[in-house]
C-alpha cells in the first residue's frame, strides 16, 4: 500500500476480551484495511482472534502517544461502550480528539467505575453536579447510597466525549437524536452496523450437535445477561408457554452478578427445561441462534445501544422477540416481533410466543424479512461507506471506499412484499386471549393487537392448536466456556 494511504489509531477491545465491540471491530477491521492502513490499539494483552496483515497491525495503548507523535495519525478511531473495558481510551479520546463511534450513547456506567476509584465518591458527586445541577448531585447521592440505579440511565456522562470528538458516529437515529438533546452542536452521523451475512444452518444439525431435542418449541437467547435484559419476563411466559407446547429456553452468555439466574430458573420451575451455556464461541452462537425456533432481545430501559447479536440473529432469519423502545422501535415492523415496554409486557410476550409457536409459516416469514433487512440495511459493505464519510468529515477530505465498499452484498433476496397490516378488532384479539387463557383486560387487548399487526397475524390464528405439555430433558448447564463475543 502506498505511503499517502489514509492511516488510523483505532481503539477497540479485541478477544479474548469479552465485549460485542470486539467482534464488531473482528468483523469490520479486514475490510476497511484493503484501503486504509490501520493499527489497532487494545490494553495491553495479545489478542487471540484478529489476523494481522500488512495493513493491519496490533498495538498496545502506551505505545500511542510516541507513535502519534513521531507520525501522527490523519485520523483517531475510539470504539466507545458502556462498560469498563473501554476506560483505558477514555482520557485520549479527550486528549486527542478524532471520531467517537459510541455503541452505547449512555457511558454512565462506564463513567461511575472510573470515577469511583479508590475513595472517588467526592468526584463522582463533583462531575454530576457540574454537568446536572443540583438534581445531578442529588442523583449521584442516591446512586452511592445504592438507592437509585435508574440514574444511571437519566444522566448519560456521555457529554464530555461528544463535545471533544470531532465527529460522532452512532448506529440508530434514536441514538443520533438523543446525542444532539444533549449536545447540539455535536457533528453526528448515523452509519450502518457492519454485520456479516451467516450461512443458513439446518435447524435439525443444529439441534444434533448441541444435543438438544428435535420435538420442543425452543426459545433462544445470545447475550450478555443482566438485570435489564427481562429476562425474569421471558422466564414466566416460558413457564406458561409449557402448558400449551413443549417449550424449552436456551440460554448463551455471560451473567451479571446482579442476576440470580439458577434461582430465577428454579423460581419459574424450569429446572428441565432450561439450558444456560455460559460464554460461548460464535460458531456455538450461531448453533443456538439456528437451533431456536424463536429467539428474545427484550432490553429496558436502554443505554441508546444497538445490538450487534440483534442483528446477527436476524441475519441468521430467525424472529426475534424485541422491546418496542430506544433503537429497536426503528426495524420495519415484520422484520421483528416488538413488544411494549409496559406492565402488560410478560402477557404479550407469552401471547406472542404461543401465536408464534403454534404458526411455522409465521416464523418463516418473520425470519426471512430480517434477514433481508440485516443483508439491505447492515453489511459490511455498507459500514464501509458510513466510516469513509464519517472520516471525511472529521478530517475535511476526500478518503477512498475500501474496495467492496460500493456495492451491498451479493445475497439471494426474494421478492418479498411488506407484511400486510391487519385490522385488528378488539372483539377478535379479546376472544382470542380468552382461548387462550389469559383474559381480556383492554390494555392488554391494544398491546398484543399492535403486535400482532406489526407481523400480519390475524387475532383469529391465535391458539389455534392445543398441544399438550411435554417435560424437557436434564438441563446441561455448565458448559464450558470459551473464548468469543456476544452482547
């Protein structure tokens, strides 16, 4: 590659770091040096998945500020989320100021770890009333009193970084939207997630190699687990799944500290029907995503995230439960199956479990348009022009498109209509809760009837069936670990 070649820092977590960003940036990484030349800067460990290249190097972050010096770089990439493996950018993303990509628009829990270092509950009071007020200083005493942990997501601590960067790039107009409240004066480009296309995986081989059985209804989860992933909601509308179809839950992730999880499976008497893998690889990942019939990402309240293991599982047409709310209430309605963030959650969730597991040809059709939207919407071609522009703007000229930059995707996409919305008729939607047992309070009757008519399900299709229980196998929790990214 010539010498003129546009040269980036990039600072990203890599595995064995486990982070979704580092697959993100795993994935991304290759196609954008076919043009640029790019050295990535992790926090001091070998990292054990990404291929170095003759335009592709690794660094440890202490070597930036005398590499940057004796050459600098045209432009600095800062891969920001809202956990502590991102604090070791945090200080040079102030001092050096280039393109902030944040995955998360809140950093306040990345921010309330940093600060509260050795005794920092002084600082951490300080900054909030700075940046909020009184009521910041008010929220930050109750945060260290273990009385508010909503102010977490009430007050981003995210400002600072967005006024320093010269250009901010995010994956959703929500998060695009929330950033400008916060800062309008903030230069902020939306760009596409950059999500490689998976091959499709035979549910039947799926199953095999995982050992799971070929006749239950199998409700899928790949993610991090913690408190705001309702995961206690997905549980119940399981337990009350079971008694209509065989239904098992199959759990891969890592799990806050904060989540009781063998005590919530016990709680819901899943004890049979409840796998949880732990932390697993991508290809194990894509086994679970291709062996569900159905697969959740319910997450409230939200940090202006954009899931990247969202999108993988639509790439891999499966139909994914999701909040209606944040980033997610932007995917065409069809293309997932989005459940209101409201005391009726864990009704509709279940109604719309049952609807689905009752319907095949309804989750075929759900799971193609995903994976339609994830091949139009968040190649990896498609990233590559959103960070060509978002350079181009941070350093004011023209920069080359990575070669494959300039076309999507070659996939096979039918020809597929939008989904046709029904009428749904309050009368049809309440009988049909009340076959299936749950009754037919008017709240719940407009919350499970927007749904239905997001995916084009007609109210009278509900609980067409009635297949009796049938107990799972021995759940196989505890399997081993090993080294991959998931969020």
């Amino acid at each position: 590659m010539a010498d003129s070649a546009l040269r980036l820092a990039w600072f990203t977590p890599l595995r064995p770091v486990e982070s979704g960003i580092s697959q993100y940036s795993e994935d991304l990484l290759p196609v954008l040096a076919r043009a640029w030349q790019i050295d990535v800067y992790v926090d001091g460990y070998r990292p054990t998945h990404l291929r170095e290249s003759d335009t592709l190097r690794v660094r440890m972050a202490r070597e930036f500020r005398a590499a940057h010096r004796l050459r600098p770089y045209d432009v600095v990439v800062y891969q920001m989320g809202n956990n502590p493996y991102h604090a070791y950018m945090y200080d040079l993303a102030r001092e050096v100021p280039g393109v902030l990509v944040l995955h998360d628009t809140v950093l306040h829990h990345l921010r309330v770890g940093m600060l509260l270092r050795g005794r920092g509950a002084p600082r951490y009071r300080a900054e909030m009333e700075r940046r909020y007020g009184r009521a910041g200083w008010e929220a930050a005493t109750r945060v260290l009193r273990g009385q508010m942990p909503s102010a977490l997501f009430q007050f981003p601590l995210s400002e600072e970084l967005i006024e320093a960067s010269r250009v901010v790039a995010v994956h959703s107009e929500y998060s695009r939207a929330q950033v400008l409240s916060w800062c309008p004066d903030a230069q902020v480009l939306r760009i596409p997630m950059g999500v490689p296309l998976p091959p499709e995986i035979p549910r039947e081989e799926a199953r095999r190699r995982l050992s799971l059985p070929e006749d239950q209804f199998v409700v899928g989860s790949v993610t991090f687990i913690n408190p705001y992933k309702r995961l206690d909601v997905v549980m119940q509308a399981v337990r009350r799944l079971r008694e209509f179809v065989p239904a098992r839950l199959v759990l891969a992730g890592n799990v806050s500290h904060m989540v009781p999880l063998e005590r919530l499976i016990g709680m819901f008497g899943l004890e049979q029907a409840a796998d949880h893998l732990g932390y697993v690889d991508d290809a194990t990942a894509r086994l679970v995503v291709a062996a569900s019939d159905v697969c959740v990402n319910l997450r409230w309240p939200t940090a202006g995230e954009t899931s990247a293991s969202l999108l993988r599982t639509m790439g891999a047409g499966r139909p994914v439960l999701v909040t209606d709310g944040g980033s997610f209430a932007e995917i065409p309605d069809g293309a997932v199956v989005k459940v209101p963030p409201d005391v009726l959650e864990q009704e509709t969730v279940f109604a719309l479990l049952r609807a689905l597991a009752e319907q095949p040809e309804l989750r075929e059709r759900v799971g193609r348009l995903a994976r339609d939207f994830v091949a139009r919407e968040h190649s990896l071609a498609a990233a590559a022009r959103g960070y060509a522009a978002a350079i181009e703007a941070a350093i004011g000229r023209p920069v080359p498109v990575p070669p494959g930059g300039t076309e999507p995707e070659q996939i096979d996409l039918p020809a597929t209509e939008p989904p046709t919305r029904t009428d749904p008729l309050a009368g049809a939607v309440a009988q049909a809760l009340v076959d299936l047992g749950i009754g037919a309070d008017t709240r719940l009757v407009a919350s499970v009837a927007r749904s239905m008519a997001e995916i084009g399900l007609a109210p009278g299709k509900m609980g067409s069936t009635g297949t009796e229980p049938v107990g799972g196998k021995e759940g196989r929790r505890g399997v081993e670990r090993s080294e991959a990214d998931q969020r």
